[in-house]
C-alpha cells in the first residue's frame, strides 16, 4: 500500500487573457485508485503522471487500506475495481462506505467485472461512473476529467463509452432543485431515485421495470415524476438536469 502524496506543488504558470486579467489557478485533483492488481494500480500512475491537474495521492488493495487513505486524506475521486479478490461484495460495500464516509467524493469504478447485477447495485449506490478494463487510456482519462466536472460516465451494455451531459453551462438549473448539490436527491422518493439511476445507463421502461420488478407502467408513472420535479418536458431531459443539480 502506498500512503504517500505525491500532490504536484509546482507554481502554475498563468497567462492573463486579453483584457488582462489572470485566470483563477485550477486545483490538482486528489485521485485515489483501489485494486487488486498492484501492475494495474502502477499503471494508474502512469497514466495519470503526466497530467498536471491530477495527482494520485495513494493506492489501495483492500478496502480497509482504502478506507484508512480515504480518512487521512480525502481524495476528489476514487477509481476502485469492484473485484478486489474477496468477491465482488467487497468492492461494493466499499463503495457505499466511501459515499457515505466522504459525501463530496466521486466513484469512477473501473473494473473487468462484466456482471450486469454488479454495475446496477453500484449504481443504485450512487457511483457517478462505470468504465471496463477493457477501455482505452484516452476514454479513462476523459471519464475522470468528465466526472471531475460534476458529470456521469456509464458504458453501455454494448461496449460503447456513453458520456451524460455534455457541458453546457447555458441552460438553467431546474427550478426547485438549485443550490442543494448532491443533496438533491433528498426531493426523491427512493423509488424515483432508483429509477433515476438506470435511466443514467440508457436502459429503456421495459429494463428498468425488470430490474426493480416492477410493471412497465409504473416506471412510466416514476419517469413523469422525474419530469415534473426536475421541470424537464423530454426524458432524455431528466439524467442531463438531474446531473446538473448533482443528483446523479
């Protein structure tokens, strides 16, 4: 286990815009990466090395010694494998832990778990990310940047990584909803939340209705809801607001 930071303590160099005025300085983002496999927590490292703006500040392969990292100095995201070699139950109770330990923390889980229940017990948790292994460096360094942002990354069942969100800092917050962060949530029922969360991953009424074992029309019941709390008119409105008030 390593324990040591290794934030980047180097003055940024600020270059003033053209009225003159400098840019606020951007943070190193704190990184926490829990693994089983200390070639992929290595490799981590690397990948993270040469970006000024993260920092990886240790580097776990259970969850107690993620857990003692987290504590002693509470990192901006955690990328955790759910596998962690005692079962994929490990993985999963930590990441509950960790969100209710540290509320400002964001969970990328990056994992070559590729059970289906897995991803939608984390989910349902509230990790605001799900990547494989099997993803290229450039996809994993976008989704930590991307969920760094306030935003979700999920990969679809078909391999594709699917980006929520995109960036546009135009639209307005739903009424009702602002300025509550990640407490959001709270104005949801646990069921709309529930649903919430696997709209997040692109599934349709029908999957959604399967995985809660519920009827069909009664997720469509959840989703006007959503709707109406959120102040959206389309679904494909709701994980994008939903985001942005930092429900998701």
């Amino acid at each position: 286990m390593t324990t040591d930071a290794v934030l980047d303590t180097r003055p940024a160099v600020l270059e003033p815009d053209m009225a003159g005025r400098l840019p606020a300085p951007r943070r190193t983002a704190r990184l926490l990466v829990v693994d089983g496999a200390g070639i992929v927590r290595f490799g981590m490292r690397q990948l993270f090395a040469g970006d000024p703006h993260l920092a990886v500040i240790g580097e776990a392969a259970s969850p107690r010694d993620a857990l003692v990292i987290a504590d002693r100095c509470p990192p901006d995201l955690v990328i955790l494998d759910v596998d962690l070699g005692r079962g994929d139950a490990a993985g999963v109770e930590l990441a509950r832990m960790l969100l209710e330990r540290h509320r400002k923390v964001r969970i990328l889980v990056l994992t070559g778990c590729r059970d289906r229940e897995i991803m939608l017990r984390t989910i349902r948790l509230g990790v605001h990310g799900y990547l494989s292994k099997g993803a290229d460096t450039t996809d994993i360094l976008r989704a930590v940047h991307t969920l760094l942002r306030g935003e979700s990354v999920f990969e679809s069942g078909a391999g594709a990584v699917r980006m929520d969100v995109p960036g546009d800092e135009s639209r307005p917050p739903a009424r009702g909803l602002g300025g509550l962060g990640g407490l959001g949530g709270a104005m949801l029922t646990e069921r709309e939340n529930q649903v919430l969360r696997l709209l997040a991953v692109g599934m349709s009424n029908r999957e959604i209705g399967r995985s809660l074992v519920i009827s069909e029309a009664t997720v469509k019941f959840h989703v006007r809801n959503l709707r109406d709390k959120l102040d959206v008119r389309r679904r494909t409105e709701i994980v994008y607001t939903a985001t942005r008030q930092g429900i998701v």
